[in-house]
C-alpha cells in the first residue's frame, strides 16, 4: 500500500461512485443506499448529486396468448420501446460532532420503476405503463477509534424511512370507440411507508488511503400498503367482472429487500487509488404480491424476483491539485426470473472531479452499459388462479443504457472569531491561502483586552470581507 492521506484521494472515489452508481440495477433499484459522504475527513461537508439514466429496452416477436382481451388489431409485435429515462437525485449533509462521532442525514430516492410500451402492442393485456417511485430519508451516524497506531475502526448505525407510491396500468378488454369514454383500462394505484435501520463498521487506515467497510440494510416491511382499483374504464360487469365500471380500495402488504455491501478502497502508487464493491440484495422476497378487497383477491403484482448481486471495481488518479479522474467497471446480476426482462447488466462509467478551490469540488461523469437479451414465456402458472402469470410472451436483443451525472460537494469550515467570542462558517472562499484564526494566536501575559479592542476590529472586519461568512 502507498501512503497517500484519504483526503486527498476521496474525491476519486466519489466521482466514480456518483458517477455510476447502480442506475439500472435489478430489481426495483434506483438510487439505492449510500453513505459515502459519512466518510467525508471534513467537519462539516454537503453534496447533491442527480444522474440522469437513459435505459433503451425494446421487446420483439411479441404474441398475444390471449387475443380475447388484447389490443384491437393486435398491437405491435417488433420494437417495442418499453423503458423510460429517469433521474435520480441526492442530497446529504455530513456533519463531524466530535473528532469521533460523525453522522449523515440524507435524502434520496432509492427505488423505482418506470416501463411504458403504450396501448398498442400486443402485450397491452399485460403493461400499457407502470411506474414506482420512492423518497428516502435517512440518518447515520459513526463512531470512530483507534485499534492501533495507524489504523481506526468506525463503527456504523442508522434508521432510513421510505414513502412509496406508484400504479399499474393494463388493458383489462378490448373496448371500441363509444360515446361513454370507456378504454378498457384497469388502473391500480398504490401508496405505503416503512421504516428500516442499517449497521456496519469499516476499518481505516487513513495513511495509506485504505478502508474496508460492511454495511447491513435492513428489509423495510410495508404491512399496510393502500390503493384503488380503477375500473372506470370498463362497461359495468364487462366480461363477467363484477369489479368492472367502479372505483374500489384495496390493501396488500409487502417487504422491501435487505441488503449487505461489502466495500474495499486503497492507495498503490502515488496519485492512485483502487477501489471495489460487492453487494447482495434479496429481491427474492418480492414475488407474487395479492391485493384484496374486502378479503378477497382482486388483482396482484407479479415480480417473481430472484436475488441480486452488483459487482464493481476502478481505478482512479490524481492529475494535480484541481482534476482527479477515475473509470469503473460492474457488473449486476438481473432479478427477473422467468416473466421480466431485468437481465444481467454491464456498464463503464468515466468520472471527472474539479476542485477549483479548498472548498468547492464539482464532478461530473458518465456511464454506457448493455442491457443483456433474453426471452420472457407466458407458460408459468400462478398456483393462486390457476392462469399464466402473463398474456404474452416476447424476446429482447442486447439494448444499450447510459446516463450522465453531476454532483457538487462544499466543505464548510468553522472558525473561532477573534478575541471576542462567536463561530462562524466559512463557505467557498476565494482564496487558498490558509492562516492562523485569531482565536488560535498566543496573546501576551500583559494583553489588555479592552484597551487593545481598537487595535484588533480593523483587522477582523478586514477577515469578514476577504471570508465571506454568516455567523452561527
């Protein structure tokens, strides 16, 4: 290992990670978990970051098993546009209570969804759109110690909460034009929260930019998940559906899946750094999930989920004391099984980090992968009907994802004012230069604090112009 300060080198890592990410990971995924920044060396640090995922899942040969209630005029069948892009955005604050306890407090949306192959394709009887979102809002905090004279263990823990809501939209009959603004549309909407809590500790060695860290994200239970099946779109019993033509709440329940990342960074030559992450996560838990009204099954997601793996490592360099870059390489195993088209994704994200001062640092990257082809069969059964769990069946070529990410990160210092008391913070200054605050400098046994006041406010008033700042 190379002694290299993990300051001057965590920004690397950063850019990769912001960069990259898991923009289309399996599963549910979106933004995931991440608390890089907790790590920050800084007292008092920021960053937003928003990534914008541009996934380009087409579906061919798609056949309709079940004409009956498909699209008029079949829909379809080659080219089928069926993702949309997508932005992911975060924002943390990291603030270092005491030289050991650090904590995080973050926003971000970790899950989501969003496919829209429309009304007219084949397999409108099975998604014309469905679309998940999420808002998560977490704390975390550490305790760091020494274990040697060179090395320090930092133990982790926190508890995040998540909102989420979305619908499904499919074609339940094939209605004609008419008078009476029937589509054939059935919409179910969904909206539930829960609370989950993450542990871990990392080992540091910060002389020689290493760190290994082992974080566990618990399941988040959504126990009361709420919505309306929408039915509106249908004529009044159509089909022998009693549900047909009205509006009727439902309830289900569900878990979000836990996870473990197992992440390892060093120093090997100076100005380099090495980096790399393992991760499981159970979307197993996520199969066959039945919503009900009034105790009776009405309608159900089907995900049919296996679980996950995301697999990454890159290299990163310092070029001088403004521009440090890095590339990365993942890997993630798809969660579909047998009825999805989440296979297994390789992506190469580029990142470039700017530090035009002590203070500010602006990165920005971004990503290419292949989305792997595959087939989905319309053969498997639910045990719970008695019917395929799907309508259709279709195949799906390589596809190509990419996406583009910035993100800002400000440091901000607190400095003790001079001689009288009072902090303030210190954001963006124009100038590297460093000096000695005020509060820090030796005064002489014989200082007269009142008959030297005079003497001291030009030079602080001075301080407050060249630093601009806001006082606590």
């Amino acid at each position: 290992m190379v002694k290299l300060p993990l300051k001057a080198l965590f920004c690397v890592s950063c850019a990769v990670i912001a960069s990259a990410g898991r923009v289309y990971a399996g599963g549910l995924e979106r933004g995931g978990y991440n608390i890089d920044l907790l790590f920050n060396p800084d007292r008092f640090a920021t960053e937003a970051t928003t990534i914008y995922v541009m996934p380009n899942r087409k579906l061919n040969n798609v056949k309709d098993s079940s004409p009956w209630d498909g699209p008029v005029g079949g829909g379809r069948t080659d080219g089928v546009k069926e993702s949309e892009a997508y932005w992911v955005p975060r924002i943390g604050l990291k603030v270092g209570i005491t030289d050991s306890l650090d904590c995080l407090l973050d926003y971000s949306q970790p899950w989501g969804a969003h496919t829209n192959p429309g009304r007219n394709w084949a397999g409108a009887n099975d998604n014309t759109e469905t679309k998940m979102n999420s808002d998560g809002y977490s704390g975390t905090c550490s305790y760091k110690f020494d274990v040697s004279e060179k090395a320090q263990l930092r133990l982790i823990g926190g508890v995040f909460y998540q909102a989420m809501d979305g619908f499904n939209e499919q074609l339940v009959a094939p209605i004609p034009t008419n008078p009476f603004g029937w589509n054939g549309i059935g919409r179910l909407t969904l909206e539930a929260d829960g609370w989950g809590w993450r542990s871990g500790v990392a080992y540091e060695i910060p002389e020689y930019s290493f760190r290994a860290s082992l974080v566990y994200n618990s399941e988040v239970k959504l126990d009361e998940i709420t919505g309306t099946l929408n039915h509106k779109g249908l004529p009044p019993g159509a089909g022998g559906n009693p549900l047909a033509g009205g509006s009727w709440d439902v309830n289900g329940s569900a878990k979000l899946p836990q996870s473990v990342e197992l992440k390892m960074q060093s120093g090997i030559a100076p100005g380099w750094l090495a980096f790399g992450s393992l991760k499981w996560t159970d979307w197993n838990v996520l199969q066959d999930i039945p919503f009900y009204y009034k105790g009776v099954r009405a309608t159900s997601l089907d995900l049919l989920y296996r679980d996950g793996w995301t697999v990454s490592a890159g290299i990163g360099h310092k070029f001088n004391d403004e521009w440090s870059g890095a590339v990365q390489i993942s890997w993630d195993r798809g969660a579909s099984t047998t009825i999805g088209n989440q296979t297994d994704t390789w992506t190469l994200a580029g990142g470039a980090s700017y530090t035009p001062n002590e203070r500010v640092e602006l990165r920005f990257g971004g990503l290419i992968g292949v989305l792997t082809g595959g087939e989905v069969s319309n053969e498997i059964v639910n045990p719970a009907t008695g019917r395929p769990y799907l309508d259709a069946s279709y195949d799906f070529d390589d596809d190509i994802v990419s996406a583009l990410t910035v993100s800002l990160k400000v440091k901000i210092s607190v400095i003790q004012g001079p001689p009288r008391a009072g902090f303030f913070v210190i954001l963006n200054p124009s100038s590297r230069r460093s000096s000695t605050p005020f509060s820090s400098r030796p005064l002489p046994a014989s200082f007269d604090r009142k008959s030297e006041k005079r003497r001291y406010r030009p030079a602080y008033r001075s301080r407050q112009r060249h630093f601009p700042a806001c006082s606590l």
